[in-house]
C-alpha cells in the first residue's frame, strides 16, 4: 500500500518536530520545513527514516510566500503526493504594545496568518478525498492572560476564521480542515524550567506544561481515521488553561 504523505513547516524542533516523528510512527513519509537549524531538520529526517518512512527537510522561511509554494510543491513531486498539510511554524516576540512596530505586526502576520493560507492554497491543488489540513494556533488566541501578547495572539485568532473557511471550501472534496491551540509547551522557546515557568503553570487546571508529544497525539488523531468527520474545529491542549 502506498504510504501517506505528510508536510509538517517548521519541522525542525520543538512541536513541529515531534508532529513529523509521531506521524511517521503512524506510518506516513514525513517532509519538514526548516529556516537556521539543518543540522536538527536533518536529526529529525533520519528519526522519519528509522521508523520505514521516507524524510524530506526543505529550507522555507514561513514570511516567503514563494519559498512555501515550492515547498509544498517539492514535497508532492519526490515523494509522490500529498495528503497532510500541519502549518506549524510560528514565532514569538512579546513586549509592550507602544514598542510594537508596524514591520513587526506584518510580519508576524505574515508568518502566521498568511503562511497557512498559502500553504492551504497550495496543499489544495494535491491533495484528495480523504486529505487533511491542521493549523497550529496557540490558547492565546481565545485567552490573553498578560500584557505583551496582542499582535501574537491577534495573529493566531486569524487561524480561526481562516480555519472554518478552509472546512467549507474544501468540505466537498472531502478534506477536513481543522486547528490545534498548544498551550504552555515544554520546548526551547518556553522550557518548563524557565524562571516564569511556575507562573504559567498556575494558569493551568492541571499544574503542568504540556509536552510537544501531547500536541502531536492530537494532529496525529485529526490525520488519522478518527478525524474524518472533523472539520472546522479548534482544540485547546493546553492542561485546562483556557477551561
């Protein structure tokens, strides 16, 4: 049986990269996207290949319009299709909203918001019944609980709305389209031994950070059998902070 297809943007570490392992466990050939780090999307690359799939990495700065087009584009032609797009490259740069420049909130937007709608559109043109599309959005985009995160989370609660279009327009092709909000995450951009790391915890239910693993088991449950009657839904991993 021909292996499933998989492009996973900013693949290279942190959730990205336990997305491509978890789902090339699950027995899809994995390509990532990476911007600096080649040496990690290369780590993660042979970890796809360990488990008896094929890996890709692609360098695609998430801002270059261009640069994911050929992504996608390169990821169906050598590896023969593709039916998993996961948009999952991001960035952060909180701080005071009087020292936030107009170049800032474009690109943020860019990175964010327009990123997945050019890879959704792009994803479109190779993907078939059954094919699935997961944004990563973030639980500050239904709850902001400190000051510094307007145009971060501005940015993700796009996600929303670009989400539940995408389900209808794509609905009829049987495609579902669907978006997960990671909360605090233990990777290098928030490690849960950080100094505000006990802070963020107590805005959880549960007293804890999530694991890249916890954000991966539930894409890999929309890009699996049991997803093919979801579609235009969030989902909060997050321990209960948004709860």
């Amino acid at each position: 049986m021909t292996r499933r297809v998989a492009l996973v943007t900013g693949g290279s570490r942190g959730i990205g990269a336990a997305i491509a392992r978890r789902l090339a466990g699950d027995g899809l050939d994995v390509a990532i996207t990476y911007v600096k780090a080649a040496d990690r999307a290369a780590e993660v690359v042979k970890e796809i290949e360990a488990a008896g799939g094929r890996g890709l990495s692609l360098r695609a700065e998430a801002a270059d319009a261009a640069a994911l087009v050929e992504a996608v584009e390169h990821t169906a032609g050598e590896l023969g299709r593709l039916d998993v797009l996961v948009s999952n490259a991001g960035i952060a740069s909180p701080g005071p909203l009087d020292g936030v420049t107009l170049e800032e909130v474009d690109h943020t937007l860019a990175v964010h918001a327009r990123a997945a709608f050019v890879l959704a559109q792009a994803a479109a043109r190779h993907l078939r019944e059954g094919g699935r599309i997961i944004n990563i959005g973030s639980n500050l985009a239904e709850h902001v609980p400190h000051p510094g995160w307007t145009v971060y989370a501005m940015s993700k609660s796009a996600l929303i709305g670009l989400t539940k279009g995408l389900a209808r327009d794509l609905g009829p092709r049987g495609i579902t389209v669907n978006l997960v909000h990671p909360g605090s995450t233990d990777t290098d951009m928030n490690p849960a031994d950080s100094p505000w790391a006990d802070a963020e915890r107590e805005l959880t239910a549960l007293g804890r950070y999530c694991s890249p693993e916890d954000i991966a088991a539930t894409v890999a449950h929309l890009a699996g059998e049991g997803g093919r009657n979801i579609t235009g839904a969030s989902f909060a991993v997050d321990a209960g902070v948004t709860a």
